[in-house]
C-alpha cells in the first residue's frame, strides 16, 4: 500500500455497534489493493566525504547506512563497542574499517572520528542517551566533522513529539552546536512486524486509535537510503531535520494490508486507550499514550513523489515471509 485513497475499495462487517472507543471490524482478503511502482535503481554515485563514520554500525539502523554507502562507493568506518565480534567482523570482511568506540566515551568517539569527513549516529533509549548524544556532538565539533547525521525518531520532533523527549534535546543541541548536521526522524519500523504472522491471524489488529487514524512505516533499509541521500547530497540537507516514512495508511487499511498478504481474514480491534495501555510496561505507556492522542506525522506523498522506490509496509511484508503464511512453514 502507498497512502490512502477512495479508489482502495474496503469491504468490512463490524460485529456489533461501532462503539466511540471500541469496535471489531473484519477485512475481507478479496479487497482491491494498489499497484506498485516498478523497481528501478534508486542508488546515486557516491558524491561529497568519502570517508564516513558509521557509529553503532552493528545495530539495525548502522548495519543499512553501512549497506547504503558501501553502495554508493564511500570508505566506510564502522564504531562499535566490540570489534572483535561476529557482526563487526563481518563488516570487516567487507572492506569496512572497524575501530572501538563508545558512547559514554568521548575520547574514544574523538578516535573513531580522526581523518574522517562525516559521521552517522544514533542512540537507543539509555538512562545515559543525552549525555552520550552531547558526547557526539563535542566530539564532532573538536573533529571538523564536515556533516554529522542524527537519526532521532518522529516522536521527538522538537515541534509536535512528545515533550521532554530525550532525542529531542539532543538534536536541539546538534542545532546550537556550529556542526554541519542533518537530522533523520524515522516514524514506525515495519521490522517491529517480524515474527507477528501467527499473533496477528489469531487477534487480528488490536489499537486504541480510530478505524480512520492514519499510521506511518518506515523500513530500516530506508532509513539507510534516506542518510545515503543527506550524504550525496549534502547542499540540499545540511541543517535540516525531517520526519521520514515510506508507507501511510489508515487502521482500516492496514488491517487490510494482513489480510491480503497473508490470504486470510483479519479483524481489527479497537479497544479504549486505558485498557490498551495495560498491555504495555510502564514505561512504554506514555509513548503509546502519544501515538494515540497524536501520533506520527511525516509527509509520505511527497517523499514518494521524489523516491518511487521507497518500500511499502505490502512490499516488506511479502519480503518477509508473510505472504499466505501457513503455522509450521
């Protein structure tokens, strides 16, 4: 799927009377769905640094931006923790400098970053993520880092995330920091769908947000194709920070989306935002308060309209397995 339209025809049967907070609604698999874009090669020659500094280069979100330049043809050096573990030194077979580094220690970020042009980082969430984040950013500054990058996430946008959100403080202080920065907020990872086949036949789609609340995915690999872009192209992104996605749909439709991948009926199920809340740990509860009472934002067509190419939530999903998945295959 690529966005919401009247031409996606919804047939659904609603068990009961739609409630204001709850509802079942059930999507039948023969729904139309929209066509995709043929695949075309979205890669560009490699174009400004040539030497960059993936930190975190083992993680999900640095193992794409790893991917995504070594195919654009940079020099890639990679910062891990553990340099001497299996996926640093897969890197490392790759043509991929691997060096030790750490968050908390900035001497040792300083040391990752000695002849390099530009840098990649990102942080998951830690007690010490704000002091880890400034450890970056001095770093980069006492380096001449030429372009920093920050992934941060949609939810701690400086204007209409959470408040108080760490990752937002964080790119506040890339912004006063004379570095060269751009900085990518990726919205819901598809990958959070892995494994989810069997779960999601059996409950179907279970939300507190409105049958016709909009949702927007990203793939990581995207991710890695959106800091390839910032980059290439470093006269169009330097001192930019954007919300980045790939798919936007409805709760309608995105229970739809299961049901004709996976060849089967599936439900959704609004359930009051209270009682949705309890199905998370604690801390989790004030981020999931937040998708529901606002919720990602990020301009979907019009990234679209500049990369055809993007993945769609359908496309990562036949990718991965879901497609007419059966229990035991």
């Amino acid at each position: 799927m690529t966005g919401c339209n009247d031409e996606h025809l919804l047939r659904f049967v609603s068990i009961g009377q739609e409630q204001k907070d709850g509802g079942t609604y059930v999507f039948n698999i023969n729904t139309r769905t929209r066509g995709r874009a043929d695949h075309l090669d979205r890669r560009t020659p490699g174009r400004g640094p040539s030497t960059l500094l993936v930190m975190g280069a083992t993680g999900r979100q640095g193992g794409a931006v790893v991917d995504e330049l070594l195919s654009r043809g940079y020099t890639v050096r990679a910062m891990t923790r553990k340099p001497q573990g299996k996926k640093a030194q897969r890197l490392a077979d790759r043509g991929v400098t691997v060096v030790r580094g750490d968050y908390g220690d900035k001497d040792s970020i300083l040391a990752a970053m000695d002849g390099v042009q530009g840098a990649f980082f990102y942080s998951g969430f830690s007690r010490n993520e704000l002091s880890e984040g400034l450890n970056v950013i001095d770093a980069a500054r006492q380096s001449g880092i030429r372009h920093l990058i920050y992934s941060s996430g949609a939810a701690a946008a400086p204007d209409g995330g959470m408040e108080g959100a760490v990752k937002a403080q964080v790119e506040l202080a890339l912004r006063d920091s004379g570095v060269p920065f751009s900085v990518i907020r990726p919205v819901a990872f598809m990958e959070n769908y892995k494994g989810q086949q069997k779960r999601t036949i059996e409950k179907g789609v279970i939300d507190s947000r409105a049958p016709d609340r909009q949702v927007c995915f990203i793939a990581i690999t995207d991710i890695g194709f959106f800091v390839g872009e910032a980059f290439d192209h470093p006269d169009e992104w330097i001192g930019r920070g954007e919300n980045v996605a790939g798919d936007k749909m409805t709760m309608v439709e995105l229970a739809q989306t299961f049901a004709t991948v996976l060849g089967t009926d599936i439900k959704y199920v609004r359930q009051p935002l209270d009682e949705f809340l309890q199905s998370f740990p604690p801390p989790l509860r004030p981020l999931f308060r937040w998708y529901d009472e606002v919720g990602y934002s990020a301009d979907v067509a019009g990234w679209r309209r500049q990369y055809p190419n993007l993945i769609t939530l359908e496309q990562y999903l036949r990718s991965t397995g879901w497609e007419n998945w059966q229990p035991g295959r």
